[in-house]
C-alpha cells in the first residue's frame, strides 16, 4: 500500500488535480506512519492536504484533511488546536455531503472533545456514517473510536453489543478477517469477566 502511494505521489500534478493531490498526500503520509516509516505524526502533509484542498471548502476532501489535522493535534495534546479543526471538519463534512467524510469529521470531533459528554453522540454518529459507507474498514476504525470512548465509562454492555453486531455484519459481508477481531474480542471480554457477560 505505502508503495502504491507513493508512486501515487510521484505521478500527481497538484496544480491539475489539487482534491486529488490532497488525498494521495494525506493517504500517503498516514500509510508512511502506521508503517513505521515515519517516527513523528505527519503534520506538514495534513496541512499542504488542507492547502491544496482548502479553495473547495465543500469538498469531503477538505473535510478529511482537516478532521486528520486534527486528530494529529489531539494526539499531541494541542487540544484547543484540535477542535478548532475538528469543528471546521464537520462543517465541511455536512457541506460535503460525503459519509466518508462525516464519518472523519466526528470521530475528529470524538476525539477531540474526550473528555465531554458531548463524545458520546460524535462517536455514535462517527459509526452511523461509516456504515453509510459500506467499507467494513471504515466501520471498523468508528468502532473502534466508539470503543475508545465507552471502555473508560465501563459502558461493557455497549461495548459487547458493538462487538456482536460487528461480527454479525461482517460475517454477512464476506469480511472475514474484520469479523476475526470482533470474534477475538469478544472472546477476550467473556474470559476477563465471565460473571458480568453472564
């Protein structure tokens, strides 16, 4: 995949496709990091991905680049950074239109705003809108942010039923190797605490 984007990155003429340009940058840069390729979070390409996308303002790419800014900043806990791009996010999400991009922009929002109640809605609409997608990879990731969310709360009987539908609907799909980590977990969750799941 890091191969494939960085050809990607290579072959783009920024100034004859900027949206695309965007997403190969933000694409490529994330698929650097999660490989290990990249030591430090991607900030200088989120931000030329919100350059080169940002005179589309309606666009579910300015959207994604700017939701992923944002929870780059998160992580480095520049909180105030993070949900001032996170709030634009969604604005331009629902501009948009993209369940894509509205699944993005609220799990930037989730994240973001953590440690508020207002989380528990972001997150449940971060998976509303990755199911819109129909790519069980998305379902997954806002999964795993609603997760995020409900394990510090001990909301177990939550989280349990996230599992149980994700295995369900990833079983139908044909995503089997999805529908492995639902099974995993939620057999790590019965022998951690058998009597609550009783």
């Amino acid at each position: 995949t890091l191969a494939a984007w960085s050809r990607s990155l290579e072959l783009i003429d920024e100034r004859r496709d900027p949206l695309r340009a965007s997403r190969i940058v933000r694409e490529a840069a994330l698929s650097e990091f999660w490989s290990g390729r990249r030591s430090s979070l991607p900030f200088e390409a989120y931000e030329h991905a919100v350059r080169l996308s940002e005179p589309f303002p309606d666009s579910a790419e300015y959207a994604a680049a700017l939701a992923e800014l944002s929870v780059a900043h998160n992580w480095t806990e520049s909180f105030e950074a993070a949900r001032l791009y996170a709030d634009e996010a969604t604005r331009a999400a629902h501009r948009s239109g993209s369940p894509e991009a509205l699944s993005r922009a609220y799990r930037a929002l989730d994240e973001a705003y953590d440690r508020d109640e207002r989380a528990d809605a972001d997150s449940a609409e971060a998976l509303r809108y990755a199911r819109l997608t129909g790519h069980p990879g998305r379902v997954l990731l806002a999964r795993w942010a609603r997760m995020a969310y409900l394990a510090p709360r001990r909301r177990l009987t939550d989280i349990v039923q996230l599992d149980v539908d994700g295995l369900r609907e990833t079983l139908d799909e044909g995503a089997t190797n999805v529908a492995a980590f639902h099974a995993g977990s939620l057999a790590r969750r019965a022998h951690d605490q058998p009597r609550r799941l009783a």
